[in-house]
C-alpha cells in the first residue's frame, strides 16, 4: 500500500506496480502527467483531477482498466464526550467490579463504603440494565443470561424496586409467570448513563407470548418459515402478529391478544375469511383472557353473516402452549374436516377451536 501527495516525484515502476489506483484531487501538473499517463487516461480526464471536490474520487483496478469517479459517503463521530459524561461512566464500571483499595498506612483493605446516592449494587445494576433492555423474558430467562441464582436476583431486584426504578406488569401468564419494565425514575437513570431502553408497541407480555409462539412453530423444521408484518391481510386493512408458512403451503395467521377482545376478536373472524389463509390461531396470555376471547368470538360470529369460506380458529392459552410437553405439530397439522363443522368450542390440550 502506498500513499503519497505528489505522485510526480514517484518512480514510474512504483506506479506501474500498484494494482488499484485511488486518485482525489490533484494540483500539481507533474502529479497530474503521471496519473495520466500510468491509469490511461485521455486529456478530457486527466482535467476533471484537478477539480474534484471534496469526496470525490477516480478509481482503477484490475477489474475494471477503465477509470471511473466515485464519491464516498460523508462520516458523521460523536462528539468528545465531557468531562461529567467520563466521570459518570468511570463510576459506573466501578460499582461492576469487584475490587478494594488498601490503606498505604495500616497495609488492609477498608470496610465496604456506601454506594453514591444514585449508584447501584453491582447485581442490581446487572439486573437493572437487563430488564432495560430486554423487557420480554421471564424472571428464569433472566437469571439464565446473567448466570444468576432466584435468590440473588430476587434480591437485586428487590433493591430496584425500593428505589422505585423497576414495576410489575399488570399483567401475567396464568397468574404465575411474572414480567417487570423500569418505571419513570428507571427510565431517567437508564437515559442518563445511555443505556437502551427496548419498547414494544403492543407491551412486554403480548412481545414475550409472540416471541416464544414464533420459536416453537419455527422448532417443528427448517422448512417452516416465519414472518411478521405480513402483508397478507393488507386488503382488509390488517396486519396479523405472525404469519406461519407450512412446508405444504399452509399458511396459518397467528394473533396475541392481551387486551381489547372485541376488537381483536372481529379482526380475527375477518382473517379467517382470507382465501390464502388455511388456519388461525388466538393466543391468550391466561384463563380468564381465553374464555372472555371466546365469548367475544361467538358475539362476532353471531353477528356476522354465514360463509362458507371462514377458516378453523383455534384458541390457546399461553401458559398451556408455552409448556415444555405441548405438542405444536398436532395444532398446526392439516384439518381434514370442512371448516363449517368447527363452529363452538371444545376444550381439550389442543384448545379451544370455533
């Protein structure tokens, strides 16, 4: 590699050797000569080297003898961080670290000081950059990644929420399964040192019921291809949560619904009236969602004309589905009976199926 101002100075045989040739704006006609004559270029050409802006380059390799001018994309860096911006983060990776300091006079470490006023316990702020970034894991799923025992990240978090920075969700998986978000002063601290704070459009349980749904379906094989924001209900203005395409074609729409039933319900029976739709199916975070999902289903079909053409709608329960011994392949395998035999409803460990 060579890199050199005035190319007219150069050997003619250290020109001749270079295989690629980068070329920016040249001012010295010796420098310009040279170019010319080791990149081939015409008078016309050799001209345009002496007004190129910033940026702007010509270019020759062997792949392509003929020169040609790029320009390359402006570069933006941050900012030289402040002297503050440097004292936070210093004290933030100190309080990570395990490390004392010794007296030079008594040759023994001091008693554990006091964390700062707004600085955390190292566990807890383990915890608390986990559940910043990433909402939509269960409290098991978290002592996994941060390689945690329930008794030492219960105890972290307990830290967190008397301090106010983290707050259960509302809601649950089967009134067991329980998902935490930082709350307003959480967030303040989180925005402070930059960390990412995930948010999701639709909250952290129905995130966290799509994703594990999206995981299962897509374990059963390769061949099986998932797809969110999907297109495939776009003539009737809707975008179901997950589109499952089957090795065979199948193609079966997914939806979690959590809160506003009515609503999710009509979208529901309109998606099972989609020609390219083979099957749906409804995903309720517990019992009590399932059966008022199931009301709100019957109301719609109720009041919608018949057809036909309705395809099966299976509802599950996401602390059933979610279970290590639940069979997904008996849910999404073909259904030999026509679909005008699956209105009502019959509970068994598939579900229930209208």
């Amino acid at each position: 590699m060579l890199c050199d101002q005035v190319p007219g100075q150069l050997a003619p045989a250290i020109l001749g050797n270079l295989a690629c040739r980068i070329v920016m704006r040249l001012a010295d006609n010796q420098s310009i000569w040279m170019v010319q004559s080791s990149m081939g270029m015409d008078r016309r050409q050799s001209q345009a080297i002496s007004t190129l802006e910033s940026r702007r380059a010509v270019i020759q390799y062997t792949l392509h003898p003929t020169p040609f001018e790029i320009e390359v994309p402006e570069l933006s860096f941050p900012a030289k961080p402040q002297e503050q911006q440097l004292h936070d983060q210093t004290r933030e990776f100190l309080s990570q670290m395990n490390w004392s300091i010794f007296d030079d006079k008594t040759g023994q470490a001091p008693t554990a000081q006091e964390p700062m006023p707004d600085d955390l316990a190292r566990d807890a702020f383990k915890v608390m950059m986990r559940i910043c970034e990433s909402p939509a894991e269960t409290i098991e799923q978290r002592c996994e990644k941060l390689e945690m025992d329930r008794a030492r990240e219960f105890r972290a978090r307990a830290e967190l929420d008397e301090r106010g920075f983290i707050g259960q969700v509302r809601q649950t998986l089967g009134g067991k399964v329980k998902f935490f978000g930082p709350l307003e002063k959480g967030i303040a601290w989180a925005k402070k040192r930059n960390i990412h704070i995930k948010k999701f459009k639709s909250g952290i349980v129905h995130e966290y019921i799509l994703s594990q749904v999206e995981k299962r379906i897509g374990s059963l094989g390769t061949s099986w291809r998932m797809q969110r924001n999907s297109s495939i209900a776009r003539d009737q203005a809707l975008q179901p949560d997950l589109l499952a395409m089957a090795p065979d074609g199948r193609r079966i729409i997914v939806e979690v619904t959590c809160s506003n039933l009515d609503y999710d319900a009509q979208n529901i029976i309109t998606e099972s009236q989609i020609a390219a739709v083979d099957q749906l199916i409804a995903v309720t975070p517990d019992a009590r969602t399932k059966k008022s999902l199931e009301k709100a289903l019957e109301k719609q079909l109720f009041q919608a004309p018949e057809t036909s053409q309705r395809r099966p709608i299976i509802v599950l329960e996401a602390a059933q589905c979610l279970a290590d011994e639940f069979d997904w392949a008996e849910v999404v395998q073909p259904k030999q009976e026509d679909s005008e035999s699956q209105n009502g409803s019959n509970s068994d460990q598939k579900g229930t199926e209208s």
